[in-house]
C-alpha cells in the first residue's frame, strides 16, 4: 500500500518525508489511462509524437534570412504513430511467431516502433544531452525530449506524456547498450513473487524481436523498403523495395532498420471533458526518491505527484 502527502504552507524543517514506496507500486494516472487506451481496438491506438528537428548550421545561422529566431536552432516536428504497448508487457498475439519473454516485469514506459532511417529516430538521438549519446550503443541508444498526445473520444480525455525517447536495435544486449537499459531497468519492476533469478531469464534482444513478430509480414517489409524521405529519382539499394513480405524475425536488412522506441515519461498532462460545465485537469510529476509535493495542493502517490489545475 502506497503513502501520499500534500504539499502545504510548512517550511522544510517543519515537513516530514514521506515513506519510501514498495518498488511495485504504479504511478497514479496508469490504470485510468490503461483502461481508455484498452477500450479502443489496437488499430485505433494512435498518438502524436512531437519531437524537436534541429536546424541546419545554414539556417540557424544568424546571416541567414529565416521566419524561425536563430536563438532556438529548432524546429517542432509530429506525427501519427501507433501504441504497441507498455515496455516488457506485449500483449499476446496467436499470430505472433516470435518467442515472449515470460511475465517478469510490469513497467510504465509507452512502445512504438520506427524506422532507423526516419527523421525522428535521428531527432530523438541529436536533441539528447552529449551523456545520453553517449550512453548508446551504435544503433541503441537517444535520450532526447518528446511528447506524445492521446485523444480518447469514447472518455473525452486528451492525455498528454512528455518525457525521454530511447532507440532499442539489434545491439540491446551490447555492452555499449548497458547505460541505455540501465536507464529502462530503473523504471521497470519485477512483478509480486518474481525474484532475480526469474529476471536472469528476461531477455532485452528477445523483447525486441517479439515486436518485430507482433507486426504482419507486409509491416514487417517496409523495413526493407526505400530510405523514407529520400527522392524517387535515387534508386533504392540492394534488396530495398516497396510491398515485400518478411517472414523470417532475423531478416538481416529489416532488423537493421527496425527500432523499438521507449518512452520514459516524466510529465503526464490529463483533461478530463466530459463534463462540459465542469472540465477537470490534473498534471501527474515524476518526483523519484523525492517522496515530496512541490506543488500547491500536490499528493505524492509512490514516485509521482499528482495536482489538479484549471483546464
């Protein structure tokens, strides 16, 4: 059972640390967001990811005429991407071929998959800090800031998660990959009854194949298609073409290009509409080891803090 505390007018000397939390407990807004995003087919749950698209040297230059201030070297980027599932809980799919890990860990840490070649993936590792670059390997790795947005129409609820993005590859396993997984481990917990022993049979290369099986063959193929973003008028390279059907998990061009994406929230921005007289807004803060409300009116429940807002 968790303990919760409520910022108030007290000065530090005068406020008592909140008890640490069971490592298992679960963030608040997890079951509510879980619920709205399960009632939707798995077709159906979408989100926008935003990420930030440096500029060009030639742009952000100052002697260079741009709409955009050369005191922000960036530019905004978003599209439509599709949730997987929470990071070590992939949903079982009788048409999946590859091998499951079994349920060691549950986790907080939303997944999609991506191209390597695609803008964003390149995006999530040059707005990173020059540690968190450092921390990957030579195709796992990022860091960098992004924000994903949930409109659930059926709860008239607009969910929005900012957080890190961190990039999972063939290396996962590599040990130029282990400050990346270091930073994933932190935030997953081993499920009631499940010991060290059981986590040694956790697999990270395992759980990246099983999302390349959770996808069809045909979505499988696209990771052997074109450079996305390159002009037709380049001719694509060997092997690379558009509507191909992948069966094998280890097809060496596709798994080069595939990436898992992991987001590791820190900020979750819930509107409640459903009420349309009485719209509610609650931010939930990631506060770790803190066990402190910083907010007016903020309860720390576990690791986060939950406050309500004017929407």
């Amino acid at each position: 059972m968790s303990t919760s505390t409520t910022a108030t007018d007290t000065t530090p000397q005068q406020q008592q640390p909140n008890r640490q939390p069971s490592p298992t407990t679960p963030p608040p807004w997890r079951a509510p967001f879980l619920s709205h995003l399960t009632s939707l087919p798995p077709s159906s749950r979408t989100f926008a990811l935003s990420t930030l698209h440096p500029l060009p040297p030639s742009l952000s230059s100052t002697s260079t005429p741009t709409p955009f201030s050369s005191t922000v070297p960036v530019l905004p980027r978003a599209r439509t991407c599709v949730y997987r599932s929470l990071w070590a809980q992939l949903e079982v799919n009788s048409k999946n071929p590859a091998e499951l890990n079994p349920p060691v860990f549950e986790s907080d840490l939303l997944t999609f998959t991506t191209d390597a070649r695609m803008e964003k993936a390149a995006e999530i590792v040059d707005t990173a800090s020059e540690e968190r670059i450092e921390a990957g390997g030579e195709m796992t790795g990022g860091g960098g800031p992004v924000e994903a947005v949930f409109w659930i129409e059926k709860a008239m609820t607009q969910w929005r998660i900012r957080g890190s993005a961190w990039l999972l590859g063939p290396d996962v396993d590599s040990e130029g990959a282990a400050k990346v997984r270091e930073v994933l481990r932190q935030r997953m917990r081993r499920l009631e009854g499940k010991t060290k022993e059981d986590e040694a049979g956790w697999s990270w290369s395992r759980e990246v194949t099983a999302h390349f099986g959770n996808l069809n063959p045909v979505m499988r193929g696209t990771f052997r298609g074109p450079p996305p973003g390159q002009p037709v008028a380049f001719p694509p390279g060997k092997g690379e073409e558009l509507g191909q059907e992948v069966e094998d998990l280890q097809d060496e061009l596709a798994r080069r290009n595939f990436r898992v994406v992991v987001i590791v929230p820190t900020e979750i921005d819930q509107v409640d509409l459903s009420d349309a007289r009485r719209a509610r807004r609650w931010l939930y803060l990631w506060r770790g080891n803190s066990y402190h409300a910083r907010e007016a009116g903020g309860e720390v429940e576990g690791e986060w803090e939950k406050v309500e807002v004017w929407p």
